[in-house]
C-alpha cells in the first residue's frame, strides 16, 4: 500500500521540499504556498462543479413542478416515483447530479498523502531512504537520553524532533556513522522546522495532558470547518426537496463534521490540522469568487408558475399506451380485428364482410358453424314439442 501512495506522496513531498527551501525552512508558511497551489490546481475542477450548481439551479423550476404533482405525501412509493421522475428529466436535459463530486473525490487522497508526508518528514521532505532511517533508529536508541525509546520507521516525525534535539546538543557528528544521512542533512537547518514562533510544535499531537498553545489548533480547526461550511453553503446551490429533513441533515453535518475533525487533530500531527484550517480559508475565498464570477440564477414566483403549466402540458400532450384508456365494444371484446371505436382494422378496405374476405375454407367454416347452431336449436324445439305432447297425451288418459 505504502508503495501505491508512494506515486503521490514522493512528488507532493518533493514540492513541499522546495517550498520550505524557498521560504528560509519554515513549515507552516510551505503548507500555507502548498495548500494554494493544490487550490489552483482544482481549480478548473471548481469551475466545472460551479457550472454544474448552475445548470441544476436552472432546473429548479422544472423540479420543482414535478414535486408539486404529487403533493406532499410521504410515502416510500411516492417519494421513489418522484426521484424517478426528477432524473428522467435530468436525463432529457443532459445534466449529471454526480459530476460535481469530483473534486470531493479527488482531495480525499491528496489529505491522505499529506499525512504521510507530515509524520514522514524524514522520508519525504529530507528524502533519507528507509534503511539509512532504520539506521538512524538504531544511534538514537544509542544515545542516553532516548535508551530503550521506541520508534517507528513508518512515522518518524517523534524520531525527527529526536535527531533535531541531539543535533543541538551533540552536533552533527554523532550520526556521522549513519550512511547517507550527512548527504542529506549536514546541520539542523536542513530538518525541516515545525515550530511557529519558537513555541507551537506542529510535529507534536494535541493533546489535554499538556495544556498549551498547541490545543488551539483543534479549536480553530473546528471553528474553520463550521463557518466555512455555513458560508459555502449559502454560496453554493442547494437543490430542491424536503426543507425540514434537508435542515435536520444540514444541521447535524454542520457539526459531525467539524467535531470528526477536531477528533482526527487530537490523532494526528498538528501540521495536519493547520493544512486543515488553511484549506478551509483558501476554500471559502475561491468559492466567493466564483459566486461572484458566475452567479447562481434566482427565479420568481412567475418562472415557477410557467414551470409548472409547461409540465402540465407536457403531461396531457404525452401519447398513451395502446391499452391506456381503451374501452372495447362488447361486440368485439374478443376480436384483436377491432380497435377501440368498433372500427374493423383488420383490413385495409374498412370493414368489408369477414365472409367476403376469407378464403374457401375459412368460408366453409363458417358455414358448418352456422349449421351446427341451427342444428342445434332444432333439437331444442323438437325436445320442447315432444315434452309438450307427452303432457297432453297424460292429461287426455286422466
């Protein structure tokens, strides 16, 4: 797995690298130009998705008159008819609810990378290979104050603030029998600094037991995500449906989210979390200016009304099914040959006799039908005469 996100974490590292080097090694100001730069880069992203939140917000009318159809039932039926309905004519117009999910999908791995590169500052900003890191374990654990302390190779970012601190103390050359590392890191100024103001170490995990500034990033971090999703939400499109169950969801979204984020800031290194708060700035100030640039389209109560006698149009001028409304005459309630009107449309010549029409057999058919019904109401009428004779003959015998 690791050598997946490898194809992303080595070159995200490599460009926070260059930031850092840029900006005299201060981390928190790389994350900062790192954090702008992946903005722009969505950018295009964040247009098309604007697009799309203009696109949908123009047929809202038409949504809207769909739902007004069927009232305000609540049945599962119902509700499912209406959702089938609404992307019928999503489809008819060619828009795709999904396609603004792209950039949501796209930052999910960009967070994920940003992780490894923040605990692995040693592999991915320093660029020390894994073994020349295990080596680097191994004359830590040899130094009297880190004795029998346990590090990991996977995350280095507590084995990084180790190295720093006996570089201060002891100087570069305690570590000058680990091979590779004096190519890469020949003093202190080349580990990356994850100090703000000599006070907040961003390398450091929040935490309650050590009360401090660094608690702060969790707070601003949950107030960042809170307003920003309250601003982006009255900046965005919100489509149509339901107003009290979409303000229960948004209300509870509105905070589950920002207290998972203050949960993952007690988890993770606080140069996460300040990614974090930067991210949800940038995001707010973009989206300002794309609500700006490309306004979502508003309506009046007459684009509504002309919505909904559009989709009652279309509804009466929409052609049945053959059998939708089709009454047949009792005449024919047996005959495919007939349509509803009682018309003959079996032939082209607009009902013309069957007899006439029919071959010699089939005509012949017909005939011994006939002569079998007239049989068989003679039999009846000779049964009829001869009970009748039967009775007489009886009551002459009295």
């Amino acid at each position: 797995m690791n050598g997946i996100m490898d194809i992303i974490n080595i070159p995200m590292g490599y460009v926070i690298r260059i930031c850092n080097s840029l900006l005299g090694n201060q981390y928190i100001l790389a994350l900062l130009v790192f954090a702008v730069i992946v903005e722009l880069l969505m950018l295009p992203l964040s247009i098309k998705r604007q697009k799309n939140s203009i696109k949908q917000a123009r047929l809202r009318p038409k949504e809207l008159a769909i739902r007004k159809k069927y009232g305000n039932s609540k049945d599962p039926q119902t509700q499912q008819k209406i959702q089938q309905d609404i992307q019928a004519m999503y489809q008819k117009e060619g828009f795709n609810p999904m396609s603004g999910c792209l950039p949501l999908l796209i930052q999910f791995p960009v967070i994920i990378a940003l992780y490894n590169i923040v605990i692995n500052p040693l592999r991915y900003i320093c660029g020390l290979s894994t073994g020349t890191i295990n080596s680097l374990i191994t004359a830590v654990n040899a130094h009297p104050d880190y004795a029998g302390t346990t590090f990991v190779a996977e995350r280095n970012i507590d084995l990084m603030g180790a190295v720093r601190r006996i570089m201060e103390t002891d100087g570069p050359g305690f570590f000058a029998g680990v091979e590779g590392f004096a190519e890469k890191i020949g003093s202190v100024a080349d580990l990356p600094n994850l100090t703000v103001f000599g006070a907040i170490d961003l390398a450091a995990t929040p935490s309650f037991k050590e009360f401090g500034w660094l608690l702060l990033v969790p707070l601003i971090t949950f107030l960042s995500y809170f307003f920003s999703m309250k601003i982006n939400r009255k900046l965005m499109y919100q489509p149509a449906g339901n107003d009290a169950a979409m303000g229960c969801s948004n209300k509870m979204m509105d905070l589950m989210m920002p207290l998972m984020s203050v949960f993952i800031s007690f988890t993770v290194p606080a140069a996460l979390g300040v990614y974090w708060i930067i991210k949800c700035v940038l995001g707010v100030g973009i989206q300002a200016i794309l609500s700006k640039a490309m306004p979502i389209p508003s309506f009046t109560d007459e684009d509504y009304k002309a919505a909904e006698k559009a989709y009652e149009a279309t509804q009466k001028n929409k052609p049945r099914t053959a059998s939708a409304g089709k009454v047949r005459s009792l005449h024919h309630i047996d005959d495919e040959d007939y349509d509803e009107k009682g018309n003959y449309i079996g032939d082209p010549t607009g009902g013309v006799k069957r007899e006439e029409k029919t071959s010699d057999g089939a005509a012949a058919a017909e005939t011994g039908k006939e002569n079998s019904l007239l049989g068989h109401v003679s039999m009846k009428e000779e049964a009829k005469h001869e009970k009748k004779t039967k009775k007489k003959n009886k009551k002459d015998d009295q």
